[in-house]
C-alpha cells in the first residue's frame, strides 16, 4: 500500500486502458477552461501536469489554438496520450521532479495534484512557480480538507490526498499567487473542488 500511496503512477499504468474506456469523455471542465484562456489568451502555452491520456482537456485546448504540453508519470498513460493526440508534446516525468527549464502561461493540475501524499504537496508550489510566466494562472483541483482517501478505480486502489482550504491559501500567497476562483464541490464540474490562482497579478 505505501508503494501505491507514493507512486500512483504506477496503479494508472495497470489501470490505462480501463480509465481510457472509462473517463467521461464530457467536458465538464470547459468553463474553468475558458476562463482560464481568456486569462491567458488563445495563443498561450499550457502545461497539462497529470495529463493521462490527453482527453478530454487537452483536447479541447489544442482544438483552441493553445500550445500545450503534457506530462506524466504513467508511460501506459502517455502512451494511449500519444495516439490520441500525435502532434502534442508529452513528457513522461514525476511532477514532483519537474525541472523543463520552460515557463508557460498557464499550469493545470486536474484530479491529479491531489495524487500526491500531503506531504508531497507543500513543494509543488515552487515547482509550479518556476515554471510559470508573470501573470500565469495555475488552475488545480483538492480536497476540502486535511486528509487521505481511497477509492476503487478499475479495480486497483488509488490514493488522493488533501491539505486544508486554508492551508492552501497560505501556500498560494507564500509563492505570490493571488486567488481568483474557488470553488468547492462544484456541482456543475463533478463535484470538483477547484482553484485558480494567478501569479503576481
């Protein structure tokens, strides 16, 4: 279980095909999206961090005109990425490892930061402020409150984890974010909790 608590890659590499046959294919997400590119406008570069097999988000931003690049730890997942979207950059990396030397305008992290252990988490702003322009936005997905999760996904355990709202807040404003949306349980996102934060606006 601590392997697959610290590694959930490795669960999506046994599960790609079941959650490639198996993940809504609607975008529910389109209005965090496009929000998001009105920020950012339509000839912005997007980094996808957990991007799994690339739809529908990633999809949908290409489809946009967004320059977009795709990482991930799962090679099953970047794999099934790569035949769905063969002009897309993609990048098989442990987001927690992250150093492309390449800022973007916009980072989206969606149901796949909160893979991490909590413990994990704190770091990634860092990681996500190097690797974001002035003025970007980091849009993410959490839990609402301190703690860790299971659930069953094509069979196979897999992990989420969550800091607190607040503690959130604090780390955004640590790494000079500012917060321009929350949202908890979006009842029109799948009950996505949901943060976009802008750096140094």
């Amino acid at each position: 279980m601590d392997n697959e608590k610290h590694n959930v890659f490795k669960t999506y590499d046994i599960i790609a095909n079941w959650f490639s046959k198996n993940r809504n294919t609607v975008l529910m997400e389109r209005a965090y999206l496009d929000q998001l590119i009105d920020i950012v406008g339509s000839d912005a570069s997007v980094l996808d961090l957990g991007c799994g097999t690339g739809m529908p988000m990633m999809s949908y931003l290409i489809n946009r005109g967004i320059q977009t690049t795709g990482v991930d730890a799962s090679e099953r997942m970047l794999e099934i990425a790569k035949n769905n979207l063969p002009q897309t950059a993609l990048i098989k990396a442990d987001m927690r490892e992250l150093a492309l030397d390449r800022k973007f305008d916009a980072i989206i992290a969606w149901h796949s930061f909160f893979h991490l252990p909590a413990e994990d988490q704190p770091a990634m702003f860092r990681i996500f402020k190097d690797h974001l322009k002035e003025n970007g936005v980091l849009l993410f997905t959490s839990g609402k409150e301190y703690g860790e999760s299971w659930g069953i996904n094509g069979g196979k355990n897999l992990f989420h984890a969550s800091l607190n709202r607040d503690q959130y807040h604090s780390l955004l404003e640590a790494h000079d974010f500012r917060v321009l949306i929350y949202k908890e349980d979006d009842p029109e996102c799948g009950e996505a909790t949901v943060w976009m934060a802008q750096l140094n606006p």
